[in-house]
C-alpha cells in the first residue's frame, strides 16, 4: 500500500496537466480465497471499478480472473507469479515476471558447477506446484536428474519439516533447490540448520520468492542461510531509484508507526510502484473521466450472486495498458502477452547479513547456450568465488555417501573362468572371502584416485548355498534394483547391460575374437611340394621362355655354328638343351655370332635370378610351414555345422545365435582348460571347431596356449570392459575422469602387467606372424618383357639380314612356277645353307674361293 499510494502521488505530481485522476479503493483480503473474491465482487458490483490491482497470490488471482472476464475488467497482480496462470484470459495481466522465467537461471548454476543430480523442495500450493514442470524441463535440458521431491504442506508442523530434513540427509545428494514461500522457507532453514545440513558439502539454491524478500527475514533465520545462492531479477540502479527508496521509506514508517522500517523496497514494492504508473498512464491515453458500466441483460432475473455488470471504459483500459512502455524503477516496462517482459538475473550469496551478487545471468547469452553445450548463460561465462555452508570456499561436489555409514556393496561375479581377471577364494575354516584379480586391483586403484573417500566392499554374486547367482546380466539387474551399488569384474558393455545400470568409460579393450586350431596346408612329404614356391602360371610362362629361347638360339647360329648343324630330328633336343643347360651354366656348345650372344647375356640374367628366387623360396618352405587360412571363416563353419564354443555367463551365446549359428552347435564352456581340450578334439570328436571370446580372453588364453592354436580373421567390433552403476549415481562422472586419469599416467598398464604376464612363446617364432604367397607371373613380369623383347629383336635384326644378302634367291624362289611347299621347301634349303664365312670347306666345294677352282 505505501508502494501504490506513493506511486499515485509521483504519478500526478509528474504529470499534473493529465486530465485523469486514479482513485484508490482498498479492500483487505486477509490472505483468504474467499475474501479476495468477495472483495473483488464487492469492487466490481458496488463500486463499479474500472480496474482492480491485486490480488497478491496466485490461489486468490485463480478466482478472481473469472470475475474480472465476465466484468470486462482488467485484473493486473504485481506478485501473483505462478506460470499456471498464464494467460487463463486475456483480462489477466501479471505486471510481476513469471516464476517460469527464472528456471533456466537456476538451472545454469547446476550447469555451471556440472553437478547432475538435484532434491527439489517446494511446497503444496498453486505458488509451489506451478512452477514444478518448469524447473524439470530446465534440468532435464541440462541433463541433471531429480533424485527426490520433497514436498511441503503450507501447514506442516516443525517436526514435520524436521522429520523430512533428516530423510534428505540420509540420501547422497546433496543440492538442494527450494521453491517455496517466505514464511514456510524460514522454517525450513531454522530445521536444516537444527539438523547440521547447513554445513560444508552442502548446497542450496533458492528461488528469487525468497530472495526478494529477503531483508524483510528474521535476523535468526538469515544467520540459518549462510552460504545459501539464489536468483532475483536484476534491478539496474538509478538515481531515480534511490530518490524514490529514500521517500518510500520515509513514507513506510509515517505509515506503520509501530512497524520496524525496512531497509530497503523490495521487488513487489517495485513492481506495485510501476504498475500504478502504468495504470495511470494507460487511463490518461483513454481519456474517460468517470466509471461507466452497463447492467448485464443477459442475467437480468439471474439471482446468481456473481453476476455483475458489464464495464464499458475496461477493454479501452486494457489495451492501452498493454501498450504502455516505460522505464520504471524495477527495469523496462514492457508487457508482452500480458506477462511482463523477460529480465536478467542475478546471482546472489547470502554472506552476513546481507546478499553477495556472485554474477549475472542474461537471457540473450541463455540462447546461445542452448546452441553451444558448454556455456550457461552467465556474464563473462564466470561466477565469483562463493562462499558455501559452513563458511566453505571449496565447490562441493553435490553428493555424499550417505551419513548412515553404509558402504557401497560391490558386486563381483563368483567365477569368471580366468582367475587373473577376478578371483573369489573362501577359507573354510575361518569362513572369510578372499576377493582379487585384475579388475579388482584396477577398482581399488581407481577409487583411491578420487578426490574424496568411498568405502566399500565386495560381495560375491552368489546364492545362499555358494553358487554363482546368475549370469552378468543378472549381476547387472540386481544393480538396477538397489541390491549392489556398482558391479566390478569383467562385464562387457552391452545394450542388455545398459538397460539397467550406466557404464563407467572402458577399462580394457573391446572385441570377439575367433581363436582356432593351428594347420599346415603345406606338407614337406607331397610329391609335388618342389613346385610349390611357384605359381602354375608362372612355371609355364618359363617353359614358353624356354622354348622361345632355344628356337632364338637355333636361328641366330644355325648357318655359322657347327654346333647347331645336323639332322633335323636332333633340333627339337638342342632348342631345349642350350637354355635348360644353362641353369646350372653346363653348356659346352660355343656362341659364334654377336646377336645370340646377346641372347644368351639376357637369358643367363633371367636364369640367375629364377634360380635364386626358386631356391630362397624352397629353402623357406622346408624351414617353416604356412598356416592354413580363410577356409574356416563364419560362413564356413555355419555352412559345414561345425560346432563352436564360448565363455559361460557371456553375452556370446547371443551374439553367435545373431551370426548364425544354430544353438544346438553353441557349447559352453567355463575355464581355459576346458578350451583346450575342445578346441584338441574338433567337432568331429565331441569338442569345438572354433571358440569365440572377448579378446582379452583370447589374449589370455594365447598366452598360455599359443604353440596350438591362433587368433583368425578381424575381431568383430564391441564395446569394451567397465563398472556398471546405477542409474543416475553420482560416482560415474568421477570414476570415469579416475580412469582417464589412470589411463595417462601407464597406471592401469602396470596392473594389467603384474596380472597378465607376456607368454613363454617367442614372437618372432609366432606361426600368426608367417605368411608368402605362391611367387607368381607378376613379379617377373618387366623381366621377362625385357627378356623376350631382346630375344624378339634379335631373332628379327637377323632374319632381315639374312633376307637382304639373299635377296636374289628369295626373288628367284617367289617368282618360280612351282607349289607353296616347294616354295618353302626351296627357302628352307637357302636358311639351310652353310655360311661360307664360319665354314671354308663350303666354299672350295661351290668354287668360291679363289686359286682352288683349277684344282677343283
């Protein structure tokens, strides 16, 4: 009321040429629902008012708003703020922000200091309920889970609220936000107190109802929220405003002589101010001078007591209100949907007696968040150093394992098949468990790098009688539903698994592997094993060259070499004796002329290295044998029904049935052992062809085993190993930053040596390593185009020689009368021809030589 009055006086002392005057007609609704309707029927039968201000709470406004629609009287509240009311019609007007519009500053503080889960308390009333979908969608945006509502009566008893204190206490999260009204919050932070949950760890944010009531607190309840952060609508600062706060408090006290003064107007008092001024100015625009108002002939013998008239000036008022612009004292007026326009926020920490603004959050910078992940929506994306419960400046981590001293029951699975990984041993006398292996060691280590202490211990899955409980989906499960808190072994990430809990980052490696026995498909007894280093292709194309060779030779040195001369039934021996021989370089027959010694240099080149490859070849295939490979893949063993094995307890079984295999060909096995002994045997004698495995069980077992049998084809791509904890559980963002942590610093490497020693196989003698191929044609290919292109050359430099000396002859034989045969026959005898040259004798006997024809 001091807020309005003195609003009306500035107004008009401002403003003293308008021709409107505002006239003020209090009614006292004494906080009830009843009679805020019974004063508003008042106002608007008897009174005939244009407009009604008010009323102040949300559970008052919801009845009010239908009379002010059936009125046509705009109905504007100042601090009626439940987003439930908007707009119901359109003769509500909130000139007080939405309780909606604060959400998103709550929820970037969570953001900002990535805590994930939150308990929201807020009382049971239109005020507390409104805003609870809101704040939901905000956390859930950010991806921060409400783990418990706490939800207060408006009437609870202090041990109520006491009782309910110690319940939250004795859950792990610990931020709390608050929604709830001023007088039910100050007895909330009286018992939090009471209850020592006003101390170090502890975090709690309040919504900007408390906040801007703030001063207006009990010194004993301010003390009770030290550390407390909270939002409030940014209020620029202005000259202006401290004029007006100086005579508003003035005022305040000639008021309420008998009221300690505040120190300070509040948001509400803000809000009323402006709303007056902007009444006024919206009945200036107007311009009417008196209330008019007609009967509502539709009622007329209605004996309905809320039937009123029908305002004429009320939808002329409320327009010009919305319209109405302004700087004011609480920031921009400006309403848009009937709803004041959105603001900043501050952020603020209680700290002594007064607020601390920590920072500042914009809803231009919020909608840049929403495109970015990583920002939140704060000025300079930075919040002051604030100081928590307890009078700490350390950020609590939002979360404590809870004060009951319960420790976190790990979960391990009983028998694993592969002791190093994990190891559950009992002492029968003692009736103590002994727990150990890889992970478990990896475990230890990755808590113990947490910033904070967790205790914990480790509980076999099994049943009451000392058998295993179940697979590790079922271990997974019994997670889910609060009977383990984290499960520790080797649990491979699944979609089944993650049903149920969330996994941590991988702590090993992922994949199956297909782990069969080892065979030869080269044996050093075939009869045909010394053809084996080459191809057949490449073996025939030699033989080619050998002829081509031989025929070469045999023509470049048939008419001047003895050597090549005789029966022609012995040609087809000598064309392959001269290459064959030169192998092993044997052959005795003398080359006379250049060009087949050129042939003969390229050919002896070529043998050398034919040799050489053949030999090295050989020599290798009598040291070491080559795996058999790529004709036991999948679908080959599917399509043969060979029968194939995997871990007990594993996802595999499914996995195989998905790849094709028929579950009457899936055997199961436990330990190492029993893997060998199926692999020794095969599917033909009871056993498996193939066992599929994790590959870190296949690596283990290689270790061991790695002399019979090898790792064959490319692993089939899987989620690795990780804890599983429950949904929602706080410890997996850190375990999972431990694991990285540990992963840099080789840690998790040391463990993982100390477990599982390197194998006595030598790697360099690993059968897995040896591979060739068969040599074949294309390796020798630009050798023997070479090869044959001298050859070629060669044979036809000489042959077009031998036509051009002959030239007579070949155009005497072409242009004879007699048959093709004869024709051929005649130029077989030319090629036959000794060359005088190489042979003298050949030429005394035709008379070629000179002083030997008389003799002849």
């Amino acid at each position: 009321m001091t807020s309005l009055s003195l609003a009306l006086s500035d107004f008009y002392s401002f403003n003293s040429n308008f021709s409107t005057r505002l006239v003020l007609h209090t009614r006292d609704s004494k906080g009830r629902v009843t009679d805020a309707a019974a004063s508003a029927l008042n106002l608007l039968k008897e009174v005939q008012v244009d407009a009604i201000i008010g009323p102040q709470r949300s559970s008052q406004a919801e009845f009010v708003i239908g009379l002010g629609d059936t009125a046509k009287v705009p109905i504007i509240s100042f601090s009626a703020t439940s987003p439930s009311l908007r707009p119901q019609t359109p003769y509500f007007v909130q000139t007080a922000l939405n309780d909606a519009a604060q959400v998103d500053a709550v929820a970037a503080i969570v953001k900002y200091f990535r805590w994930n889960q939150i308990v929201l308390v807020y009382e049971d009333s239109e005020f507390g309920n409104g805003i609870t979908p809101y704040l939901s969608n905000a956390f859930q945006q950010i991806n921060a889970r409400i783990s418990y509502r706490s939800i207060i009566p408006t009437s609870a008893s202090d041990d109520f609220i006491l009782q309910e204190m110690y319940k939250m206490k004795t859950m792990q999260t610990r931020v709390f936000v608050l929604h709830l009204s001023s007088p039910l919050a100050s007895r909330i932070f009286l018992k939090a107190k009471e209850a020592e949950m006003m101390s170090e760890g502890y975090v709690w944010i309040v919504t900007s109802g408390l906040m801007d009531l703030f001063y207006s607190l009990n010194s004993s309840v301010v003390e009770s929220m030290q550390g407390v952060l909270g939002v409030k609508p940014l209020v620029p600062r202005s000259s202006k405003l401290i004029s007006t706060t100086v005579r508003w408090k003035k005022k305040f006290a000639d008021d309420n002589p008998e009221t300690t003064p505040q120190t300070e107007m509040n948001l509400y008092g803000l809000w009323a101010y402006d709303t007056l001024w902007a009444l006024a100015m919206a009945a200036e625009k107007t311009v009417f001078k008196e209330p008019t108002s007609l009967p509502n002939t539709t009622s007329l013998n209605s004996t309905d007591m809320f039937v009123t008239g029908t305002s004429q000036t009320g939808p002329k008022l409320l327009a010009a209100m919305l319209e109405t612009k302004f700087e004011g004292l609480a920031g921009n007026f400006n309403l848009v949907n009937g709803q004041l326009d959105q603001s900043s926020f501050q952020i603020l920490n209680v700290n002594g007696t007064g607020l601390r603004e920590v920072g500042t959050w914009t809803p231009l910078l919020q909608s840049l968040s929403q495109r970015n992940a990583s920002m939140t929506g704060f000025s300079g994306e930075h919040l002051d150093s604030i100081i928590w419960p307890g009078e700490s400046r350390n950020v609590p981590k939002g979360w404590e394992v809870p004060v009951s001293g319960k420790k976190l029951r790990v979960g391990v699975p009983l028998e694993s098949g592969f002791p190093e990984f994990v190891k559950v041993e009992k002492d029968p006398q003692t009736n103590s468990t002994k727990i150990s292996g890889l992970y478990i060691d990896l475990f230890d280590s990755i808590i113990a790098a947490l910033p904070y202490a967790v205790r914990y211990e480790y509980v076999p899955f099994e049943k009451s009688d000392g058998s295993s409980a179940g697979s590790y989906d079922d271990l997974s499960y019994q997670v889910s539903i609060g009977n383990y808190d984290v499960a520790v072994g080797d649990i491979t990430i699944t979609a089944t698994r993650s049903q149920y809990v969330v996994f941590t980052l991988p702590v090993e490696e992922g994949g199956v592997t297909r782990t069969q026995k080892i065979q030869y498909d080269d044996n050093p007894n075939d009869k045909w094993f010394f053809l084996k280093p080459l191809k057949m292709e490449l073996w025939l194309t030699i033989l080619a060259l050998f002829v081509f060779t031989g025929v070469s030779l045999w023509i470049l040195e048939h008419k001047f070499n003895k050597a090549f001369r005789g029966r022609p039934s012995g040609y087809l021996g000598l064309i392959f004796y001269i290459p064959f021989m030169s192998l092993v370089f044997a052959h005795r027959e003398k080359i006379v002329t250049n060009l087949a010694r050129v042939v003969v240099v390229v050919w002896i080149f070529v043998v050398l290295v034919l040799t050489s490859t053949y030999t090295a070849s050989l020599s290798a295939r009598l040291t070491t044998f080559k795996l058999q490979q790529g004709d036991t893949d999948v679908n080959t063993l599917i399509r043969n029904g060979d029968y194939v094995g995997c871990r007990e307890g594993t996802f595999l079984a499914e996995f195989l049935r998905r790849l094709g295999f028929h579950e009457s060909k899936i055997r199961i096995y436990k330990h190492p052992e029993e893997f060998d002994d199926a692999l020794s045997k095969g599917s033909e004698n009871g056993g498996v062809t193939a066992i599929f495995s994790s590959t870190p069980y296949a690596d283990l077992f290689l270790s061991k085993y790695c002399s019979k049998y090898m790792k064959f084809g490319s692993p089939y791509l899987t989620a690795g190993f990780a804890f599983g904890f429950p949904k929602g559980s706080p410890l997996v963002g850190d375990v999972s930053s431990a694991i990285t942590k540990l992963t840099d610093s080789h840690k998790i490497a040391e463990i993982k040596a100390h477990w599982i020693r390197k194998s006595g196989c030598n790697e360099d003698d690993d059968p897995s390593k040896v591979g060739w191929t068969n040599i074949g044609l294309k390796s020798f290919k630009v050798l023997f185009v070479v090869t044959g292109s001298v050859t070629g050359a060669a044979v036809l430099l000489f042959l077009a020689s031998f036509l051009y000396q002959h030239r007579v002859r070949v155009r005497e034989i072409y242009d004879s009368d007699n048959t093709f045969w004869l024709k051929m026959r005649a130029f077989g005898n030319l090629f036959d021809e000794k060359d005088p040259d190489f042979f003298p004798e050949s030429a005394i006997e035709m008379g070629l030589l000179p002083g030997h024809s008389n003799r002849q």
